[in-house]
C-alpha cells in the first residue's frame, strides 16, 4: 500500500508520545514500569526513550527518565507540524480521489 510507511510512522510517534506523558506524569520512570503501564515491549520502551532523548525532551537519571527543562516550545513545534501534515494529508487525498473519478 502506498501509504503503509507513513501510517506505520505515525504508530510509532504515537507510542513516542504515549512514553512522553507517562515520563511526565510519573517522572523518575524506568523502562520496566513505562513498559507495564502502556502493555508494550521494554525494548519498545527504550526505543522510544532514546528517541525522545534525540530530540531533547527526557532525560535519563539514575532513578529514571525525566522530562529535560521546558518542553513546551518543542511541544508546540510539534503540534504545528502536524496541522501542516494533516493539510498535506488533505490536499493529497483529494488529488488521488480525482484520479479515481
């Protein structure tokens, strides 16, 4: 399918997010208890903590991950990037259905 990448992408930010509020939530986190919490992989867990660490958003301490300084900025990147995907979504689905027509 043409779009199985992107869907599969969005499943997997989905679980970053997912790891993101339960780290802030709960903070000190380990990867055992995110991992209990959201019934996911502990390597699905430190996948996602690693990414979030990538991007500045956590941390790890020796009790666990914690949110890194102010997120919210970051966090409003975010959600502006995917309004501008969302329309992107929209004008594309259009083009393909006319091709249907």
């Amino acid at each position: 399918m043409l779009t199985e990448r992107i869907y599969n992408e969005l499943n997997l930010l989905s679980r970053h997010v997912k790891v993101l509020q339960i780290v802030k939530e709960y903070q000190p986190i380990g990867i055992v208890r995110i991992s209990n919490m959201l019934e996911i992989g502990e390597h699905e867990v430190r996948h996602s903590l690693g990414i979030l660490e990538e991007a500045g958003l956590v941390k790890p301490t020796p009790n666990g991950a914690v949110i890194k300084g102010n997120i919210k900025e970051e966090l409003i990147r975010s959600a502006e990037v995917l309004d501008d995907l969302s329309n992107t979504a929209k004008v594309l689905k259009k083009e393909i259905l006319r091709m249907v027509i």
